[in-house]
C-alpha cells in the first residue's frame, strides 16, 4: 500500500507540472494584457489633454479675430 501511494503521488507531480507551466503563461499573457490596457489608458489621456490644448488655442485665436 505505502509503495502504492508514494507512485501516486510522484505521478501525480509529474502530471501537474504542465498544467503549472500552462496556468503560468496564461498569467503572463493575462499581464500583459492589463499592461496594455493601461498604456492605452494612458495614451488616450494624453490625447484628450491636447485635443482640448488644441481647442483652447483656437479659441482664443478666433476671439482674437473677432476683435479687429
């Protein structure tokens, strides 16, 4: 029975092993995913930053126009 048991749980070990490997990438990749997320994030805030720069500029050219 002790024989048994110990050739259990070696095979055991050995099966799981893949599936450690495998789990391990999937939460590599599931990383990188929210990284870039965040980066688009991040990029999409600095665009929106100088749209509205951008706007703000062109205001106040047109208000400028609009005096002479």
């Amino acid at each position: 029975m002790f024989g048994v048991g110990v050739t259990w749980n070696l095979t055991t070990i050995l099966r799981n092993a893949p599936q450690v490997k495998a789990q391990r990438y999937i939460s590599s990749g599931l990383q990188n995913e929210y990284e870039l997320v965040d980066q688009q994030h991040a990029q999409l805030a600095l665009a929106e930053t100088k749209i509205k720069m951008q706007w703000t500029i062109i205001t106040k050219l047109l208000y400028r126009l609009r005096q002479r």
